[in-house]
C-alpha cells in the first residue's frame, strides 16, 4: 500500500502492536530540558530506575537562564534551583549536557538540527510542544508531558497510537516581504488552533520545497498551534546539504548510508492523506497577530474583526474579551499600532538566516525613541556566527540589544518579561494572555516585520521599508 | 497513581472555548521541581486579580464550585504547551475529570498518565450538562469508568468512548512504564536490529 512520509517513520519504529491498536513505539532521540524534566528523574530515582539509553539523550538548559552576562549566578532563587537540579540529575544519570557556558548550549530546538542530532527519519520526542521544529528534518517530532518523559528515559519507547494524515500544500512563488513565518501563520489562520488536532501535518508544494532548512523549521515548530502534534517536510537535496557536516552527523560512508535511507522516506506516489488544504503563496502577505492565540491573525494590511459578526455565541465572547485584552476596537486598522518591546528571538525565529533578516531591516536605522528591542540568538553557535558576520555590530548600532541565548521573552519564566500592558512585536510562536509577562499585549511576526516595527515604533508593513 | 473507577461529585462549568495550558497555569509557576503543591495556581489569572484578591465572579472562587471535581469546558481544552503541571495543578485543585467537546493532544495524554479521566462529548451534551453543573452543589454528576457512563442529576446516563488501553491502566491505577517494561525483550530485539540495519545512527558523548 502506499505510504505517506509519516507512516513510513512509524512503522520503521513500532516494537510492538498491541491488540488494541496502541504500539510501543521507539525513541531514537530525547532531548531534555530544565521545566519539564526534574519529576521525570524524581520518578526514576523513586522507582530505582536508570537510563536504558544514555547516549540517546541530550539535555541543556534554556528557559530559565538569564540572557545576561552568563558568568554571574542566576538571581531567581527558583531558576537557579532548576538549573542546579538539571546538572545534578544530568550527573547522577549519566546524560550527555551541554551546560550554561558551553557555546552549544541554546533553545532545545534550535541545537538538535544545529549539532546533527535530529536526522531525517528519526523519532524525536521532548517535554516542550514546539519539538515539532525537528519535523522539518522529516523526522517525526513530537512533545510529550513529564510522564512520558520519565516513560522515554526508562524504556527509550513510548505508548501511542499512530495519528492522522494531514497534507498542507502550499504553491507558488512568496511575495516580496513574506517569509515562512508568514505562511505557517496563514495556514494556522485557516485551519484554526484545533485544525490539527489528532493528524500529524506534512507540508508540501513547491513554495515549501523552495525555503532553506531555516524556514521549514519555522514552519514546522508552529505545527503544534493548529493543534497538530508535529509537523513533517520531507527530505530532500536542501536537507541533505544541510545535515552534511554538521557535528553528530554521520560522515563518509556513513553518510552515504544515511541518504540512501532518507530518500525512501517521502510519500510513495498515491498515498491517501485524511484531510487537505491547498494554500496559493501568491495570494499572502505579511501575517500579524491581532488576538490571543494564534488563529487570531490578520495580514498587516488588514483590520480587527467584528466579534458582533460572529454568529456563534461562545466565539463572539472569545473574540471580544480578545479585544479587550489587546485592547483593540473592532474595525481598526493594525497597521500603525504603537509597540513598546520588539522581541526577535524563540525556536520559531531564532536561526541565524532570522537574524541576518532582522540586520537586514535595522541596517542603517534606529530604533525608535521609547521602543526596547531584544535580539536573542538561539544558540551560542547562532550568536557566534552572527557575531563572525558583524550583524551584532549593525543590531548594537541601531540601538537593539544583543543578549545571550535562551528562551528570552518567548515565554515569562527568566528576566526579561513585558510588563502589565506593553505591547510586543514579537517572532515566537505563542500570543496567549499573559504569555511574555502577566498583562502583556503580544503580536506574532516575521524577524523582519519585527525589525520593521523596531525602527518605526509601530506595526508595519515591512513592504514600506524595502 | 490513583484508579479511577466511579466519581460523583460537583461540577463546575467552564463555558470556555480554547482553554490553554498558560491558563491553567502560567509558566511563572512552572519553575518548581515538584508535582504538587499547584493547586493554588490553577487558573491563576482567572481566579486572581493583580493583588493576588479573589476574583468572586470566577466560578472556582464560589462555592459549592471550590469543591468541584468535575470541569465542564468548551472546545480544544489545554491546548498550547505540554507542561504537564496543567493536570498536576488540577488533580492538586481536586478535579479528576474534565468533560469537553475535545482536548489538545499533549495535554489528553498527559490527564491520563494522572489519573485524570477527559470526557469527550458532542457539544450540545456538554451545553446539557453546562446546564446541570450551573444547578450547583445538589446537582452532582456521576461518572462511571466500567460502564463508560456519565449520569445527570436526572438519572440521565450518557455513553462516551474511550481507548481500550487507556481505561485498563486507569480504572486499576497502572504506572504504563511498568507495562512498557513487560516488552523489554521486544524493545531489546528492536535496537540490535536497528544497530544493524542504520549503523550511521549518531550516539550522543558530550565531552
Ligand atoms: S523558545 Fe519559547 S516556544 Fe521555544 S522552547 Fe523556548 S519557551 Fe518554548
């Protein structure tokens, strides 16, 4: 029968099938971080279990650390303590760690492509949603709770049940000014936060084909906002390049081997996926947030809905409570809006190709007067090469801070947080209340719409700039 | 982990569509190396202003509701991330069981490894028993694993699905790795096949 990309990576690691359907599937890759983990050795350790893989993981920390100087302790009690837990747990366990002052260490999902962890074909699990970032490899990619991290970690498998096709193809050559961030927010527009529930996605269509590995993480890292559990591009030429060379990789002969491999994995001709959408890039423009998830996104030349057209009585509250929060009036206009904090930076954005993309932008301009703007490299190695390029130079001379990698202001459990009521441009994957700080107003773009937005002190139509 | 089998106990209704995981708890909370102690967190935000003050008008903050042990939601409950510490803070607040037209994937998985029960039911039901839970603390629902039931305070008793797998372990309160490690054989088959047959693999040593 034929297959699809997804089917052929699950069947190539299920042990077991149970009578009811339910397989134990095998992990090649867990990747582990500072929140999600400490239960999972704490059940370990209760259990007198060990490890049964240790060379199958790899742990680092990033949502708690400061983006600051990185040779001063962390100020926050229960950080430090998260932290401090991570390397005892990482010792006592024997887990290989990239610790805080090694230049590998970053956002979870950013190093595991970039060291040549994450392979095409491969099973790739974390306690964090956005694993789907690794589906660009074409691997099966995917976030699990703490339990089946503890699952993973004692038995390298996990219990589940295979998923749903999903194919989201998308056709035609990406406008002037619209990038991949741009075309995962208007397919997450369409389908809505729940499109995806219980299918995994696979992407396709030439405008996919066409994005470098950069792009199709980004793509595939906001998977999980419509609701899919991950998302997956099939390897290709651009894939292969990619991996070549890279740290862990495979080399050689080796290597060879591995390609051989992944050019079995796409889809065989005919194979039948459970649900469809066709998208025509020559139709997007750049995407802005105006809501509180992600579904709630407008193209920047657009206005804030009218809950009152909504006909749905439970939607119509949601949207206006929306409004509210973002404190937005239905009919207005998003261009123009005044922004406090620029945030460039996340999984979703935080590649090297996004921060040339931002520079690109900041080149020659200044940030505007009262407009604080983040750029946090992913990784150390992000940072580095950006810093061989001398983008932190033209970042630094427009006025932008240029911070020590992590999760940032992605989320608001390290220093650098919105306060009650400012209002972001912000590249990561999550506009949800309160998300970048209790109070805070987010709104999810492209690098280079958040650039623009920096140097103009509102949300803009990145097209103007060019 | 605690069996499920039968409950009866106050429901409270949640008449919220996309429910996240930051509601339920926000990362702020998220910086704790333990299970419990979350229920002062749940629904932070809905349930507390920025004083840390009560917000009355929030439907846990009433009673019979600051009892309930049994969530009426709206569609795509606990989407957003995987924190586990969603669950943790419900089952901690006291909620064994959420009733919802569907759930976000992580979170669906993550009710079950906690002894927590998610009810998928059509919509019109969960308006129904919105209904019901609005009637307050001398209208309790029953829910009964064995039968796949859950009962009205009308006597009404409506069937719901659930995996075959997922109801054995929770009905007798089963820890899965327990059950996954009953194939280690098989798993053990896997990988010398798998070191054999994708020998370029790459093995993790960080020096
Ligand atoms: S950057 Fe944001 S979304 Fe990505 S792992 Fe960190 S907190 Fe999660």
């Amino acid at each position: 029968m034929a297959r699809t990309l997804f089917d052929k990576v699950w069947d190539a690691h299920v042990v077991e099938r149970l009578p009811d359907g339910t397989c134990v599937l095998y992990i090649d890759r867990h990747l582990v971080h500072e929140v999600t983990s400490p239960q999972a050795f704490e059940g370990l350790r209760m259990a007198g279990r060990k490890l049964r893989r240790p060379d199958a993981h790899i742990a680092v920390v990033d949502h708690n650390v400061a983006t600051s100087d990185r040779r001063l302790p962390i100020a926050e009690p229960e950080s430090r303590l998260q932290v401090e837990t991570l390397e005892a747990n990482v010792a006592e366990f024997g887990m290989p760690y990239f610790p805080l002052l090694d230049e590998r260490q970053g956002i979870v999902h950013i190093i595991g492509p970039e060291q040549g962890l994450s392979l095409p074909g491969m099973t790739i699990v974390c306690g964090d949603s956005h694993t789907s970032t690794h589906g660009a490899m074409g691997a099966l990619a995917f976030g699990i709770g703490t339990s089946e991290v503890e699952h993973v970690m004692a038995t390298q498998t996990l219990l589940q049940r295979p998923a749903k096709n999903f194919l989201v193809e998308v056709n035609g050559a990406l406008p002037v000014g619209c990038t991949a961030k741009d075309i995962v927010l208007a397919i997450i527009g369409k389908i809505g936060t729940a499109g995806g529930t219980g299918y995994v996605i696979e992407y396709a269509g030439d405008t996919i084909r066409a994005l470098d590995m950069a792009g199709r993480m980004t793509v595939c890292n906001m998977s999980i906002e419509g609701g899919a559990r991950a998302g997956m591009i099939a390897p290709d030429h651009v894939t292969f390049d990619y991996v070549r060379g890279k740290p862990f990789a495979p080399k050689g002969e080796a290597l060879d081997r591995a390609i051989a491999y992944w050019k079995t994995l796409p889809a065989d001709a005919g194979a039948v996926y459970d649900k469809h959408l066709a998208i025509d890039a020559t139709t997007l423009a750049p995407m802005v947030t105006w809501g509180t998830n992600p579904e709630a996104v407008i193209a920047i030349t657009g206005t804030v809905p009218d809950p009152a057209a909504e006909a749905d009585e439970g939607k119509r509250a949601q949207l206006a409570r929306m409004c509210e929060y973002m404190a937005l009036t239905p009919g207005q206009k998003i261009a123009d809006l005044p922004i406090d904090v620029v945030f460039i930076g996340s999984c979703t954005n935080g590649r090297i190709e996004d921060i040339r993309a931002a520079a690109a932008i900041a080149k020659g301009r200044h940030v505007a007067p009262g407009v604080r703007a983040l750029v946090v490299a992913g990784s150390g190695l992000v940072k580095a090469q950006a810093e061989s390029e001398g983008l932190d130079k033209i970042l630094l001379d427009a006025g932008f801070e240029w911070r020590e990698p992590g999760c940032s202001m992605c989320l608001g459990m390290n220093p650098d947080k919105l306060t009650p009521g400012q209002r972001s441009a912000s590249t990561s994957n999550r506009n949800f209340e309160g998300r970048q700080g209790p109070g805070g107003r987010t709104h999810l773009v492209s690098p280079a719409m958040a650039a623009a937005a920096a140097v103009t002190g509102r949300l803009v139509d990145v097209r103007e700039l060019n | 982990m605690q069996p499920f089998t039968t409950l009866t106990g106050v429901a409270a209704p949640l008449p919220l569509a996309n429910v996240d995981t930051d509601k339920i708890i926000p990362a702020r909370f998220l910086k704790t190396i333990k299970r419990s102690g979350l229920g002062v967190h749940l629904f932070d935000t809905l349930r507390f202003d920025e004083n840390g003050a009560e917000r009355p008008e929030f439907v846990l903050n009433q009673e019979p509701y600051r009892h309930a042990e049994i969530l009426i939601a709206h569609e795509n409950f606990g989407c957003g991330s995987s924190r586990e510490h969603a669950p943790w803070a419900l089952l901690d607040f006291g909620i064994r069981c959420v009733i919802a037209p569907d759930f976000a994937d992580i979170f669906h998985t993550n009710t079950f490894k906690n002894g927590i029960l998610p009810i998928k039911l059509p919509r019109e039901i969960c308006d129904q028993l919105m209904d019901d839970a609005k009637l307050g603390g001398n209208a309790r629902i029953t829910v009964d694993l064995a039968a796949q039931e859950v009962v009205r305070p009308n006597g009404e008793r409506i069937k719901f699905e659930i995996d075959p797998f997922r109801k054995h372990l929770l009905l007798n309160g089963l820890d899965d790795i327990g059950q996954t490690l009953q194939h280690t054989p098989a798993i053990d088959g896997y990988e010398a096949r798998q070191r054999a047959e994708k020998s370029w693999m790459p093995d993790i040593s960080v020096s």
